[in-house]
C-alpha cells in the first residue's frame, strides 16, 4: 500500500503520521486513549491472504468472526462499486445491550472536514466567495489580510491551534459560540508564513466554518441541512441536532476492554463545531460519498480540485496518497468515537468504519482492504 497520512480530530490536535494512520485526538489531551482500546486494537489472528475468499457468504462469515472480536461500531465495504458489506458489530450502549448496526449514528470528528470544504466550494460556484479570498473579506476583525480560504482548506494557514492553548481542557464541554471560539485565537501571531508549510489545523475549519454561516446567512447546521444532507437523504447526519434522534444513538467509550468500560468525557460539539463536530452513519457517508462523485453536491470541477493535493498530499478537506486523486481518505477522532474513510475509484472499493471507542482505525483498514483484494467477484468460478 502506498503512503498514507492520518489527520485527526484529537479533542481537536490534528496530528500527521507518515507510512501509518495514528488516531491521537490530543497529545497533552486525556480525551482518547489509543493504547489500552482493546477492541479497536486488532490481534495476531488475522484474516489470511493466502488465498481468494470465493464468494459474499464466506466473505463476510469470515469478517464477522474478525469484526466481533476486534471492533465496536458499524462498517460499510464497497467491492466494485456495489455495497457487500453494511453492518454493526458489538454494542452501541454497553450498559444497556443495546447493538450497533448500520444506521447507528456516530460522532465522525474529522470526518467533518470534507463537509466544511464542499460547502465552501458550493458557495464558490454560487459566486459568493472565492477560495483565493483573503479570510478577512468575510470575518473583518480576522487581523491576518495575507490568510486566505485556501491556506485554511489546505492546512497552511500558521493559523495557532486552539485546541493546544491554556485551559482547553477545562472547557470541553462549555458551549461556545462562534466568535467566542474564534476570539481564543484570531489575534495571536501565525507561526509561519502562510502557504510556506503544512500543519494540521482545526482552528482554520473553525474559521472556515464561519465564512460559510457569514456568507450563506445561514447557520452551519442549516447550511450543511439544505446544501448537503437533505438533497443526498442523509436522514440520520447533521450539526447539534442529534438529541431530536430517538434511537441508535452511539455511546463513546474511552476504554473498552471485556473486564472495563469507560464513557468518554462528555465534549459539547461547538468546541469542535465545522473542524469535527458532525454525526453522522455509515450507510449516510455512503451516499456522501455518492453524492461527491456523481455531481450531486459539487460540480466536475469543484470535485477535481477537492482531490488536487497541496502540501503534504492534503487537498481540500481530503488526504490524496495516490495518483491522480483516484484515492481520497481521512479520519477523525473525538471523545469516545474514532472514525475512517478511506475510498478507492480507480478500483471500485471503499472501507467506511465508524466506531464508539476510542482508537486507531488504520490497521483495521488495511486489513479490510486486503480482504476485499481477495475476495472474488460473485459468480466466478
């Protein structure tokens, strides 16, 4: 497999990790514990690549046996472009038994990224912005004139990271407005010249986050309602508006071992707000996903420069390893859910993972792929 780079979510600290995905939500942060996550670390007995899983039925008998003892939450697989694959796998709220399943919504954390970005670049084909803007065209008291919308998308800003200042931790789960999280940060000095490097930024979805609600005239959630989920019937996704869901709503776990389970610690979603504050399932990433490629949501050119790499192979709101944006991926992680995406169009396969613990996704992926490598398609001999 090619290089990848993990960006995540972590109580907001995005961190890069080369040759490997590393699902830290924050390095000084308590907020995920990567380490003693049981369920999400795979174990020696893995699926085996020796040889062709023949057909759908022993496909996935075999994947139930590894998802059950190795993974909490729900997963999606694409084989030749066509869903195989879409399922829970243990528990969504351990306390009360109850399991996860498809349409099991889950906090995505950085998954929201792409979605930050796609309304970006809607409002840019309406001509209500461009993404060459400097930032204080829409938000005036924003001090930096040489910033502009696209070193917030592609992480190049040198916007300071608002999830690394004094005291973050003792407001997570403080609701917060949109000017007052922008004030934690807006007047420090960038910590380099704008477009000259690469470093994972949630404080620029942040601010990217409030050009769309300025500009639109709408508020993030409503924006992303009308522009985003109701014309794909993403039903179960959205902004703050979780609680009006009454069933298959995750519990996040910190810990989750058979002998010990943790709930996280509660994070009240306008501290992450447009940088990992969505929720969402696997079967409505689906049709996101869908809905990116089929020009639904963006236009042929919109979706070519969503998937045109800058710096360190990050475009807008996606990671590219591959060549010629065929492969788009990302993760995210936040207070007790951890999440991964990783979609390959040049070979018709996808892995969505959505899970309620806290940990690294990416050598489950992997797994996942090279499963789906070996499986051969249904009717062959």
């Amino acid at each position: 497999m090619e290089k990848t780079f993990r960006y995540s979510y972590i109580g907001g600290i995005g961190l890069l990790k080369v040759l490997r995905y590393a699902a830290i939500f924050g390095v000084a942060l308590v907020l995920v514990s990567c380490s003693n996550n049981s369920v999400n670390r795979g174990n020696k007995t893995l699926p085996q690549e020796k040889e062709a899983i023949h057909h759908e039925a022993a496909f996935e008998e075999e994947l139930d046996q590894y998802m059950s003892e190795n993974f909490s939450g729900s997963v999606l697989l694409i084989k030749n472009n066509k869903v195989i694959i879409a399922k829970g796998y243990n528990m969504s709220d351990y306390a009360n038994n109850l399991p996860n399943g498809p349409e099991t919504i889950h906090h995505i954390g950085s998954l929201t990224k792409a979605f930050t970005a796609a309304a970006v670049l809607q409002l840019q084909e309406a001509g209500k912005l461009s993404v060459d803007d400097p930032v204080d065209t829409y938000i005036k008291d924003y001090p930096h004139h040489e910033v502009t919308l696209r070193h917030l998308l592609t992480h190049t800003s040198g916007t300071p990271e608002y999830t690394r200042l004094p005291g973050f931790l003792n407001d997570l789960n403080v609701k917060v407005s949109v000017d007052e999280l922008i004030a934690k940060f807006k007047d420090l000095p960038l910590e380099f010249e704008p477009g000259s490097r690469f470093s994972y930024s949630n404080s620029g979805y942040v601010l990217l986050g409030a050009v769309i609600e300025r500009v639109s005239g709408q508020s993030y959630s409503d924006y992303l309602r009308g522009h985003i989920f109701t014309p794909l019937g993403m039903k179960r996704s959205g902004y703050l508006t979780k609680d009006s869901i009454p069933t298959d709503v995750a519990v996040g776990y910190s810990l989750l071992t058979p002998e010990v389970s943790e709930i996280a610690q509660p994070i009240d979603m306008t501290v992450p707000y447009s940088a990992g504050g969505i929720y969402s399932t696997v079967e409505d990433l689906y049709k996101w996903l869908m809905g990116l490629e089929n020009g639904t949501i963006l236009s042929r050119a919109s979706w070519e420069a969503m998937r045109t790499p800058e710096l360190n192979k990050y475009a807008l709101g996606w990671a590219i390893p591959g060549p010629m944006g065929t492969i788009y991926t990302h993760n995210g992680a936040i207070n007790g859910f951890s999440s991964e995406i990783w979609r390959d169009m040049s070979k018709g396969t996808a892995v969505i993972l959505l899970s309620n613990v806290e940990g690294d996704l990416g050598h489950l992926r992997d797994i996942l792929l090279r499963m789906l490598d070996t499986m051969e398609d249904a009717g062959r001999e």
